[in-house]
C-alpha cells in the first residue's frame, strides 16, 4: 500500500511531481501537464518541478486563490 497523506495536516508544504500523483490519484504525466497548462502552479528547482500546498489545495477548490505581492 502507498504512503499517502490521510488528511490536508499531513501534505507536506512542497510537494514533488511523485509525492503529488498519489494524493490526486493521478499519473507522472498527468501531473506534468496540469502544471504545464497552468492549472497547478508549479516551481522549477533546477530540473525538477515543486508544487506548494496552497497551490494544490487551490486546485481542489479548497482554498481561494492567493494574490501575489508585486
């Protein structure tokens, strides 16, 4: 069995593309191409891509959206 979170206490605040895919139940590419298409915001650290907590639970209509200081 996977080692997934059991409620949104237990998400971490950064997320990798494969700690992500259990918790949305989706694939590796499925994950790349949310982010690719700007419905999940994603970071790129070097070559990979982190996703924050906010951002996914954004995602899932949990929370509203964030507005950017600039």
């Amino acid at each position: 069995m996977e080692n997934r979170p059991t409620s949104f206490d237990d998400i971490p605040l950064v997320l990798s593309v494969e700690e992500l895919m259990p918790i949305l139940h989706v694939g590796r590419n499925t994950v790349y191409e949310l982010v690719r298409s700007n419905q999940i915001r994603g970071i790129k650290v070097g070559k990979q891509i982190r996703v924050l907590k906010t951002d996914v639970l954004q995602f899932l209509g949990c929370q509203e959206p964030s507005i950017e200081a600039g």
